[in-house]
C-alpha cells in the first residue's frame, strides 16, 4: 500500500511516498531515488516496480520528491537548469534518512538511486551513513555533455567512506555509459569496500532512443538481486 505524505525536510515541506505492507513496525528502510524524470510516465513505473517490490519483501521504502526542495521540473531541460541546485537535493535526501528511521525498529537504511538518483545518494551518503547503496547505471564525475557540479562530482578519494553498494548498468547504456560504473568500482575495489557490479545486462539506458533501452528483463533480474543484497 502506498500513501503520500509529508515531510518536513532541511527546513521545506516535501512530498513523500510511503510504501508499507502490513500493520507491524519494519525492521529496515529503504530511501528511493528517481533519475532526471523524476515520476514522469513511462518511468514512473520502473520507480513504482521497484517501491512495491520492496515492500512486498518487508521493507519501508520511501520516495522523497527531493525535486520540490528546489522547484525543478522533473525531465532534461528542468534539470539540467537546475543541476546547480543539486547540493539541495543531496542535503534534501541526507535528511530523509532521520526521518525514516523514526518509522523502523533499528537503524537499518539503505539507499536506492536510479540515474541522476543514484549519483544523488552516493553523495547523500556521504553527509548521513547509511548501510547500503544500490546504484542504478549512475554518473560519477559527467552528466551527460554538461559539466558536473562540485556537488555532485564523485571521485576516488570522496567514495572512499561510503558503504557497500551494489550497481546495475546496461553495457549499451549511451546515456550513462557503463565505463561511469566501471570507474566507480575501481574505486570501491581500491578501498577494499564491498561492492557488486552487474554489468551483464544487455541493453541501454531507460528512455533511451538510440539502441536498446532499459529491459523488462533486465529490470526483473536487477530487482531480483537487489531484493536478495538488501
């Protein structure tokens, strides 16, 4: 069951989506990221697929409209104005892991990212220690032809305290290429911190017009794993 809610969030009421299956108290959490999109048909529903999913499994998943803590319209032309704005975003997810934690029984919370999202919670990450990471073929240092802001730029030293994280990435994603997630591997790998890398799905990007975009296939295997890692 879903039910939208909110929350007060750096200082700014932001819609949430809540998804919770049952009466008892969950046990963990975990906080979702949509891409540039954000809850636009038709990528709403690999958001949706994925939230249902998870709580089906028993957890608390929450979707932060982390885009109202700016005003951006999701989609390329709104974000990519606003990809300066994007250190809000971050502190705006950061935020939501106290928030959740006040609805489980322990302090277990994990981040799920999707594109833009996933770069989003790595960062996030950064500012407020979660358990897990699961990124979804995210940018680490581009975004696409646009410079990347300083507050998204992921590099080798700043991954270096994040935990452990499981990433997805089509190897003909040319939007993200999945060379961004071989890069963010080498780095976890050079810090000894755990990392799954799923690179074994043939296909592209979500919404991509050139090739072949994100898979049903590939959606179902991912969550699958996903579901299991979490």
């Amino acid at each position: 069951m879903v039910t939208r809610e909110t929350a007060t969030l750096t200082g700014k009421s932001i819609s949430v989506d809540v998804y919770k299956e049952g009466a008892t108290t969950p046990v963990s959490a975990v906080i979702v990221a949509y891409g540039t999109e954000g809850m636009n048909s038709p990528f709403n529903l690999l958001n949706e697929d994925f939230c249902v999913t998870a709580s089906q499994a028993g957890h608390l998943v929450v979707l932060p409209h982390y885009f109202e803590s700016t005003g951006t319209q999701a989609g390329t032309v709104g974000v990519s104005s606003d990809l300066n704005k994007s250190a809000t975003w971050i502190d705006t997810l950061a935020a939501c892991v106290d928030w959740v934690k006040g609805r489980i029984s322990s302090d277990k919370v994990s981040f799920v990212g999707f594109s833009l999202g996933a770069n989003l919670v790595l960062n996030a990450a950064l500012k407020n220690p979660v358990t897990a990471i699961v990124d979804y073929f995210g940018p680490v240092d581009r975004f696409g032809i646009l410079p990347m802001p300083a507050a998204m730029h992921l590099t080798d030293s700043r991954v270096s305290s994040v935990p452990p994280v499981m990433i997805h990435h089509g190897n003909q994603d040319n939007i993200v290429p999945d060379s961004q997630s071989q890069k963010l591997k080498q780095w976890l790998d050079g810090h000894r911190i755990d990392c799954e890398f799923h690179n074994d799905y043939d296909c592209g990007h979500p919404g991509q017009r050139e090739g072949v975009e994100w898979t049903a296939t590939a959606q179902k295997t991912s969550l699958s794993r996903t579901i299991a890692y979490l």
